[in-house]
C-alpha cells in the first residue's frame, strides 16, 4: 500500500504531498508532488504494480484444472503403498511370530496390482522399515504376546484385511 503526507510547500504556499520514489518502501528516496498529481501517481504505481498479461489469466486456471486429477492419483497412490507397506511389515511379523494370525493374500495382490507396484518394492519403503521398528518397539516393551493380539486390528484404510484373526 502506498503511503502519502501532506504539507505546505514553503516556497510555493501550495498543499504538496510526498510520495515515495518507487512502490518499494525499502528502497530510500522520495518525492515531493503537488496535490493534483497524486491521483495521477497513486494509479500510475498501483497500474504498474498489478499489471498482469491477459494469457496469464487465461493459462493459469487451464494448468490448476489439468494436475488436478494427476495430483490426486499420486496422492491415492501414495496412500495405498504406505498403508499397504506397514500391513506386509506386519505380516511378515506375524507369519514368523504369531502362528493364530492368517494373511489376506488376495488383499496384498489387489493393493499391488492398483499401484503397479512389487512385494519387494514395498519392503524397500520408509513406511515398511518404520513399521518393523514399531512392532520391535512394541514387542520390547509388552511381549510377543501382546503384538499378536493387537496386529489384526492395527491396520485400517488399504491395509485393512491384510491381517486376519
């Protein structure tokens, strides 16, 4: 926003007010303009400051419409490796540990054949090695026991049906 002071110019008598030297106030200078300039200033520096070509506004909207659908994919995508990748860390803990606990097969393939993705390449994540030292933690602290008991209810969204009782 532009300021402006008033004051009478002693040489002349008229009302002048002083007006920055460049819309930006860090930048030192000023000017002293009389009254019936400033209108003309003030819309001269907010014109040059707001100006934006016309293709712009027309390209802008096109671009926020066509990544919409892609950033959205990439984020679902990214859901299901994440979500899928700790439920195979602890199917894998329960398959070594828990011999009550069943895995859903079926639920692991239809998860990697949405993200195109590989068994392994979900072991290789940060979501999978995040979730075996979870269950590490766990275990530690209240037993294989207790890791056993809770893993078929620890795993909602696209992990959901990964562990079964």
């Amino acid at each position: 926003m532009l300021s402006l002071s008033h004051r009478n110019d002693s040489k002349t008598g008229r009302m002048v007010a002083i007006v920055p030297a460049s819309p930006r106030p860090w930048m030192a200078g000023s000017q002293l303009l009389p009254c019936a300039r400033i209108r003309e200033e003030v819309c001269r520096l907010t014109a040059r400051t707001f100006r934006v070509p016309k293709p712009i506004w027309t390209i802008v909207p096109v671009l926020l419409v066509a990544a919409g659908p892609a950033m959205a994919e990439v984020t679902r995508r990214d859901a299901i490796e994440a979500q899928t990748a700790s439920a195979l860390a602890s199917a894998d803990y329960a398959e070594r540990h828990c011999p009550s606990l069943r895995i859903g097969r079926q639920r692991i393939e239809q998860n990697l054949k949405s993200i195109k993705g590989t068994v392994e390449g979900l072991r290789r994540t940060e979501s999978y090695e995040e979730q075996v030292a979870a269950l590490q933690s766990v275990e530690k602290q209240h037993g294989r026991a207790m890791v056993c008991t809770v893993l078929p209810s620890a795993h909602g969204g696209y992990g959901r049906g990964i562990i079964l009782r």
